[in-house]
C-alpha cells in the first residue's frame, strides 16, 4: 500500500513561497505537483541506477511522463477558484 501523498509544509513562510510559485505559472496545487514530479522524473534519467524510482513505481514509465501541454491541460481541468 503507497504512503501518504499529502504534502507537510512546515512554516507559513515556506506556504507562502510555494503558493506565490503555483499562482506566478499559473497552476493549482496538482498541476505543479504533477509539473515537479515531470521534472524530477526527466532528470533521473542522468542519475545512477540505485537512487532512480523502479519502473513499477512510474506512471507509464519515463515514456510515458507527462509533457507541459498534458501538465497544463491536467492544471486547467482543476481550478482553485473562480475566473471571471
């Protein structure tokens, strides 16, 4: 069974550097998780074997990682608030 996703976020400093980052882009809270877990996953490629995640871990495989039209469409889909 996975752990938790939920993210612990551990001062209000540190909360309000990440939401002025997720709205300067544009993003809701899953859209720059999924962005950052893009990122991560594309630069693994160039780290040894032993410290990148298992193939059965992946969603889809390095392949398979979401491209910044997936991850915006996937952020604009969801929205935190109302646009008028």
């Amino acid at each position: 069974m996975a752990g938790s996703t939920r993210i612990r976020i551990t001062s209000q400093e540190e909360y309000e550097w990440l939401d002025s980052v997720r709205v300067k882009y544009g993003l809701t809270w899953r859209g720059m998780l999924l962005k950052a877990e893009q990122r991560l996953l594309a630069a693994e490629r160039y780290w040894p074997e032993e410290f990148q995640t298992p193939e059965h871990l992946r969603a889809g495989g390095v392949a398979g990682v979401a491209s910044d039209a997936d991850v915006e469409r996937d952020a604009s889909a969801e929205t935190d608030e109302v646009v008028g």
